[in-house]
C-alpha cells in the first residue's frame, strides 16, 4: 500500500510541473492550483498510510508475541 500511496504522489509531482506549462496543458484542465492542491491531498495519504502501517506493525507484533 505505501508504494502505491508514493507512486501517487510522484505522479501528482509530474503532473504539477506540467500544469506549469499553461500554454499547452492548461486547455486539458491542468490548472497548477488544483494540482497543488491534490498534491498536499496526496501527502497527507502518504503520511496517513504510514501511520497505519507503524500501528499494523505494533498490533502485529504483540498479536505474535
């Protein structure tokens, strides 16, 4: 799951410097600031995903002690 929530957010990254490209992306909907905004969106996943991983990892380890 992390390494789909970090493509994610790498992608938004691409797509970010290409809505600075407004001459050509801009007419397909690329506006830079909804892509920052989905960019942050996609951030705050990746830290939401990894905190459930650390507290999946606890749960399990004390599951298995």
């Amino acid at each position: 799951c992390q390494p789909a929530a970090e493509l994610i957010g790498f992608r938004m990254g691409e797509l970010r410097g290409l809505s600075r490209w407004r001459a050509r992306y801009h007419g397909i909907g690329l506006d830079e600031p909804l892509i920052s905004n989905a960019t942050e969106k996609a951030g705050m996943l990746l830290v939401q995903v990894e905190r459930f991983m650390r507290v999946l990892s606890s749960v399990l380890q004390q599951v298995c002690l």
